[in-house]
C-alpha cells in the first residue's frame, strides 16, 4: 500500500495558521484612508492593516532596543571606557561598605 504525503505548503500553511484576532474601531475617515492605502499597494484591507501594524511594532522594538549615540556622545563614551575616572572617596567608601556586609 502506498504511502501519501501531505504537501509541505499545506502543512506549513497549517502550522502558520490564524487563530489569534484583533478588532479596532476607527472613524470612517480612518477606514476609508486604511481602504485606498490597501487598494494602491494591491492588498486587502486586513493585509494591509497587519502588515502596517507589524512593521510599526517592529520599528517601536527596535527603537526602544538599540541605543543611538551622537558622534560627541559616542567620543565621551569611549573615552570612558578606555581612561576610566579615578573612584572618588564617595565611591571607595561604598565600596568598602559593601565588602564588610558581603563578606568580600
């Protein structure tokens, strides 16, 4: 007896499935504009607002993520990092209070 296979793009299709929903109220304004955005890219109205919707999240995350530095603050820290201050006395009295209640 011959075995049957299911085709990769259904399984695949399957394990990709939507089950989650989301639901909004917008102004008509909003659906009318959200519509002719959709029509102009040649996408549905529910491609377009996920697709929109993932690609503003994802620019949110990576905003929130990475850490930009102008070239004065880039050169400040730096120069931090390679000719360290000297610990003031504040610090070296922290530090040896931390040490006697650690154990250290």
């Amino acid at each position: 007896m011959p075995v049957t296979r299911k085709k990769p793009a259904k399984a695949a299709a399957r394990r990709h499935a939507k089950v989650a929903r989301l639901e909004a109220r917008i102004s008509p304004e909003q659906k009318r504009l959200f519509e002719r955005a959709a029509e102009l890219q040649g996408r549905s109205l529910t491609e377009f607002v996920v697709r929109s919707t993932q690609e503003a999240a994802q620019e949110a995350i990576r905003e929130y993520e990475v850490m930009s530095l102008t070239a004065r603050d880039t050169k400040a820290f730096v120069n931090a990092l390679l000719k360290p201050p000297a610990p003031s006395s504040r610090l070296k009295r922290a530090a040896a209070r931390y040490h006697s209640l650690m154990g250290g």
